[in-house]
C-alpha cells in the first residue's frame, strides 16, 4: 500500500527536523554566534524539497546558563537551545510542524495537517 499525501507531508518533515537536528548538533555555539547560526539552520533546511519554510530561535537564556556554568565561553549546540517550526508542502497538504524541548530531550511534533480544497 503507497503512502497517502498526508502520510508522506508528514514523513518529509520527519527528514527535515533529523537533518537540521543531526547536522548541527555539537556546533559551537556562544550568544555572539546564536543568531546566525540559527539563519544558517533555517536557511540549509530550507535548501530541501516540500519546504516552505523554516523558523529556527534559539533559547538564549538557557544558552546563557550552559555557558555560565563552565569555563568556555561557548557550549556545543543541542536541541535545548531552540524552538524550532516547520512549514511542509506536499501536493495537497501542508504540514506545520515544531521542535520543542520536554525536560532535556527535543520533541519533533506534527502540530497540524491542513488539506488544500481543490
């Protein structure tokens, strides 16, 4: 059975959020460089097909308390330091879809599937 719109919207996402997170997990990362190390993430994510768009904001105040306790003035990026929202075309569909942290472990949500009326 061949995956519906929906169902491959979807799977697109998933592609798009295990790029972003597995390409700059362990970049340095320091308050100066937050900002355009997250245009650079929204940017190379948004190079992939079916992506409309891509919203990468960094989480400086939790960046700010990684930092402050250790000796470098910089840490290794995680999901915990951004909120992450994902705009999927597929065919018919869009997927709007987000990354956000529950604890210290970055969850990747469909927050809506909407159907184009044709």
């Amino acid at each position: 059975m061949d995956p519906n719109d929906s169902e491959t919207a979807c799977f697109e996402a998933g592609v798009k959020f295990g790029s972003l997170y597995h390409q700059f997990a362990g970049t340095p990362i320091s308050p100066e460089s937050a900002d355009s190390l997250a245009t650079a993430m929204a940017e190379a994510i948004e190079n992939q097909p079916h992506c409309r768009d891509v919203t990468v904001r960094i989480r400086e105040d939790a960046l700010r308390a990684a930092i402050d306790q250790q000796s470098a003035d910089y840490t290794e990026f995680t999901g915990r330091f951004a909120d992450v929202e994902m705009v999927i075309d597929y065919e018919d569909v869009t997927v709007e879809t987000s990354m956000q942290t529950d604890g210290d472990y970055p969850l990747m949500a469909v927050e809506e599937v909407i159907h184009s009326e044709t």
